[in-house]
C-alpha cells in the first residue's frame, strides 16, 4: 500500500465504549490495540479490542479530516454509523490471518427444485 493510503477506523467493548482512530496500517494497528501494546493507552484501560466499523481513503490527509469528522459527531450518530454498516457489531478483524477454505466442487450443493 502507498504511505499515503490511510483507514479511520472505529473499536468497541462490550459496553459499547467507542475509540476512532487513523492509520496507514489497518492490520498491524488492530494487532497493537487488541495486545494492549502500551498499558496505559485509553483502549488498553477500557478493554477496547474489536473492530466494529472501517473506511479506507487514498489520502491520509482525507482519513484525518474524516477521523476529525467522526470524532466530532455525538455519540447516537457514531452507533448508527456503526449499526447501520454492522448490525451486530461483529469483530471484523476476527478471521484476519486465518486461512481461507478452498473451493471444490464437491461442496457444492445441486439447485434446488421447486
């Protein structure tokens, strides 16, 4: 990825106690807030680990001013960002470095008939 690519991205608890953050490295970032990398970090402190809502921006100068934007906005509107694009505020970092199923077409399931 080009140094100027960038993800604002927003974490949840399970109490719904939000962080939004920048980065120009999704996954090593997420790896960093989910082992608590610095202890006294407001995610360390508030067990904030899962990531609920991402975009990405080919400027990063763009994902900071969408990171100020986001910032900015009440609390009620951030849930529904969220809950509109992840209903069920899955972790959507949970299968990241876990290998994909390959196809075959033995899996495949016939059509089925009326």
């Amino acid at each position: 990825m080009p140094p100027d690519q960038a993800y604002v991205y927003i974490l949840a608890n399970s109490r719904r106690r939000l962080y939004i953050g920048v980065t120009t490295r999704l996954a090593d970032r997420i790896r960093e807030h989910k082992t608590s990398i610095d202890p006294e970090a407001f995610t360390a402190r508030y067990n904030i680990r899962s990531l609920v809502y991402y975009e990405f921006y080919e400027s990063i100068s763009r994902a900071i001013a969408r990171e100020t934007e986001l910032k900015s906005w009440l609390r009620a509107k951030k849930i529904q960002l969220i809950v509109v694009n992840n209903p069920t505020w899955r972790d959507l970092s949970l299968d990241w470095g876990k290998p994909i199923a390959t196809f075959s077409e033995s899996q495949r399931r016939p059509p089925e008939m009326f």
